[in-house]
C-alpha cells in the first residue's frame, strides 16, 4: 500500500511539474510567464497586426512564447551591438528599444517623421528610418539611445543600403537616376552618384536598393523598368559595367561568400546568376514570380526563390547552376531568412499562422512552427547568413 501512495505521488508531481512548464514554455504562453534569455537566442516573428512578438528558440526551434508589446510592431529587427529588439510602429510616429527579458522599452524615439521603414548598420549600432513621402531619413545610434540627425530633401527614400563599415548610407534616387549618399556621422549629404552617363534616364527608371559585395568594394544596382544592371566600383563611384537582365529584375540577393550575385526576373520568370567576381551573367534559369526574397544556404551551395503568389520555392544548386527542385508551402510565404550556418530556412507564412522551417541541404520543409501570427513580419535575428538583407 506504501508502495502505491508512492508511485501515486510521484506520479502526481511529475505531472505538476510539466504543467508549470508547459504554462512557462509552452506554445501560447503569454509576456508575463515566459522567463526569456538574450536575444541571441531566439527568431522572432512580429504581429503585423496585434501588439506581440512571437519568439522561437533557435536552438529546438519551438514556440517559446510572446512578447507583449504597447504598440504593433510594423517593422522588427535585432540589433546584435545593443542586445535588443528595435520596433517600428506608424501610427504613434516612434522607433523603440525593448528588452527581452523583462519586455521593458528602454529608449523611445518619437519621430517628427512618419516612419515606413528602417534598416540595420552591419554593426547593428546605426539606424536608419525612412520617411518616404517627406523625402526625410532620421538617424538614430542606437549605443547611444540618440537620434543625432534628420536629413532632407531626399525623393522618396524607400531604397537604402548601409556601407559595409556603417559609415554611409545608401539611397536610391529614381527621379535623378542617381545614388544619394549620406554621411552617417554628421548626418550630411555627400555629393550624388549618377547612373546617368550609364544610361540611366531621371524618372524612366525603377531602380532596386544597392546591393554591395561583402567586402564593401563592388556594388549593383538593377533597373526593373530597363532590364539592366549597373555594376559600381564603390571606391570611386564610377559605373565600370552595365549586364543586360530579364524582364523586370528585382534586387539582387549576394550569396555570404561572395562568390555569386542573384536576380529574379519577375517579368520573365527567370534567374539571373551573376558571377561576382567579374560581373558575367553565368546562368539563366526558369524561376518564379512575385518574389518575396532569395536565400543561401548549405557553404552556399544551394539558393532558394521565394514566390508569393506561386507559394513556393525554387531551389537553386551553385555548384552546378542548375534548379535542383522546389518545395510547396501551404500558406503566402513572406521574406525568407537564414540562420548563421545557413542550415537552417524560416519562412513564415501567412494566412495559416505557421513558420516553415527548411532543412537546406535536404530541400525539404523540417517542420511547421504553428501559433505564429496569421499577418507575420519578416523573421527577425541577431545574425544571419543573409549577409546584406
């Protein structure tokens, strides 16, 4: 009989004890159980239309829980140098630092601008938030919990890119056909770089963000109204090459070692594969349209498309510039990103509330993270193998 009370207490306990961890752990778990760790251990997934952040641990890749937030994050990402989340919301005009943790928001920047979106120094200390209608760029070090300057008299700045040392930043300007640089640390316009002399005409042109090689030497820009890609000596901002593309390119996606550039042409289905090393056009290949983003993986061997409409992905192998398959998904799949062995692929899908994780080198869908929201952001990580996305 002692035997049994026993086996029944510790039966008892047992299930006492998983219980409190699925209530602290489990799928569902709101702010205030969840005991969250830094932020380099999780990818986060914002609600684009609720005030929470879902958070899966990067390591058992399961839905820990969620952050509750005052305000909807329209925009997320991670900045590695301050260990925090830095959230964009339009409606309140503000840019904020939450930590993890204790979901605390440490530093509240609120705009005179409207804020559409903001993107990451490589270093994760500078910031930069566009105000497209306005023409306006605010600059925010994030060390420092500082907004130290607002540039203006920029035509519709959505398209930015930082310099691989976070010293300058990078602006498409389509009505000049030209590259608008600022310098970060004083918040200044430098003098324009015009694509004009390569043939690029003011206002007939729809240009994508400046995509650099990852030793910060060589960058391109391609033109989707145009068909062409412009490849810029950064040193000196000359234009030294100009590559023919399909139909309607979309911006390029660098592969981490720096070996290839890759262009989706929507309007031609196709994949433009670019040598980066002297800027040929090496392969051509059937793709498909309306891309969300193209992700390297496996010692970037293998690349995979993104399509929304379609909902699917196209896998592409760099070793031998071949499609080497494709993989459904079950909802609209949104911007993809890799982890930092470019292993792993989170893409979150909307509409079904689910984040698919891709098993890169097997080209198949691991597993679905379910419980995440059904209007998801971009995954969001401290480091990733997408080097300038």
């Amino acid at each position: 009989m002692q035997r049994v009370l026993w086996i029944g207490a510790a039966v008892v306990l047992a299930a006492l004890a998983a219980w409190g961890l699925w209530r602290e752990f489990g799928p569902g778990s709101g702010s205030g159980t969840v005991h969250f760790g830094s932020v380099d251990e999780y990818v986060f997934i914002a609600n684009e239309s609720a005030p929470e952040i879902a958070v899966i641990d990067a390591k058992s890749d399961r839905l820990v829980g969620t952050r509750t937030l005052p305000f909807v994050p329209d925009q997320l990402l991670v900045s590695l140098a301050k260990l925090r989340l830095v959230v964009l919301n339009r409606a309140e005009h503000l840019v904020a630092l939450v930590d993890l943790p204790s979901g605390a928001v440490e530093a509240r920047f609120d705009l005179e601008i409207v804020p559409d979106l903001m993107v990451l120094s490589p270093d994760g200390r500078a910031l930069a938030v566009a105000d497209t209608e306005a023409g306006k760029i605010a600059l925010i070090n994030l060390v420092d919990e500082t907004l130290f300057g607002i540039v203006e008299g920029l035509n519709a700045p959505s398209k930015m890119t930082f310099g691989s040392d976070g010293g300058a930043l990078y602006v498409i300007d389509d009505s000049e056909a030209e590259i608008r640089r600022i310098d970060v640390a004083t918040a200044s316009l430098l003098a324009p770089a015009s694509l004009r002399e390569a043939g690029a005409v003011p206002g007939e042109v729809n240009l994508s963000a400046l995509t650099r090689t990852p030793d910060g030497r060589m960058g391109l820009v391609t033109d989707a109204l145009g068909g062409k890609g412009y490849v810029i000596d950064v040193r000196d901002w000359n234009v030294v090459r100009t590559i023919s593309l399909g139909n309607a390119p979309s911006r390029a996606y660098g592969t981490a070692d720096g070996q290839y550039l890759l262009v989706s042409n929507t309007g031609s289905r196709t994949i433009s594969v670019i040598a980066s090393d002297r800027f040929d056009v090496v392969a051509t290949l059937p793709g498909p349209g309306d891309i969300t983003s193209i992700a390297t993986g496996f010692f970037e061997t293998l690349a995979y498309v993104i399509s929304a409409n379609e909902r699917r992905a196209v896998v592409i192998d760099l070793e031998s510039l071949t499609v080497a398959g494709e993989l459904a998904l079950e909802g609209v799949p949104g911007q993809a990103v890799a982890d930092a062995d470019g292993r792993k692929l989170y893409i979150p899908l909307g509409e079904v509330g689910e984040l698919a994780l891709i098993d890169v080198f097997n080209k198949r869908v691991g597993h679905l993270i379910t419980g995440i929201a059904v209007a998801p952001g971009a995954p969001a990580m401290s480091a990733s193998n997408n080097y300038c996305h």
